[in-house]
C-alpha cells in the first residue's frame, strides 16, 4: 500500500522527506508504531505543530524527565491504542521537548537517518550527532 502522507487538516508532506543529514529518512520505529501519522516515520507537515521529528531511543531517564513535564510517555494507553514506552524503544519525540530534555541533560539517544530535516528548526546538528544512536 502507498504511503498515506494526507494529515486530518488536507495539508500534505513533501514527498521525498529527507533526514538532518540530507538523505532520505528512513523508519524510525514500526512496534511500537510511532510518528505524527503513525506510519512508522518521523515524518511531519505543517499541522504537526509539535514537529515530531526527532527519532530518539528511549532511556529511563528521558521517560522520567518527560513524566516529569507533563507527558507521561511510559504508561499505556489503550483507549487511545498507545502501548506505552520502555527504554530502548524508539519514539518520534517532538523536537522542541528533545532540546528540553538535552538542556536538562537527559536527551535520549537519536536515530540521525531517522531524523526529519525539521526537527533543525528546534534543535543544532551539531546537538543531535553528539547524542547520536550506536546501532
């Protein structure tokens, strides 16, 4: 099946998302399924206002900084099909609370190649290679 890149709002992602490093993204995560359209990407299109674009590796800590914040990302949610996080899962975090959490010192780990171009509207390159995933 093609990819659906239509968000609720008509607005469409450009075809061809590219990563911060200027390649094509690559899937972040697809158990649990994450993104803002739930395909597995970190894509994203301008009703996405929170730009969840960062494709992070969750940690124990990172999920108690964000708990902490208000958006408790480990408890499932079934009502609304959410499984909860654990640490090693990979999430498409909102761009803006991963440089939160990098200014807290509690930045998870990021998937660069899995990483939307946007999230650089939030966050530095130089940010996200230091933090950079080993896989």
């Amino acid at each position: 099946m093609p990819f659906d890149d239509t968000d609720p709002s008509g607005r469409r992602e450009t075809p061809g998302a590219r990563n911060v490093l200027g390649g094509a993204l690559i899937p972040c995560s697809s158990e649990p399924m994450t993104g803002f359209f739930r395909d597995g990407c970190c894509n994203t299109s301008p009703a996405d206002v929170g730009s969840h674009t960062v494709c992070a590796v969750m940690t124990a800590e990172f999920l108690r900084f964000s708990a902490a914040r208000g958006n408790d990302l480990a408890t499932p949610r079934p009502e609304f099909g959410f499984p909860g996080l654990n640490p090693g899962d990979r999430w498409c975090l909102c761009a803006p609370r991963w440089q939160e959490a990098r200014e807290g010192n509690a930045a998870p780990a990021v998937v660069l190649g899995a990483t939307h171009q946007r999230a650089l509207e939030h966050c530095q390159l130089a940010d996200l290679r230091a933090h950079e995933a080993e896989d």
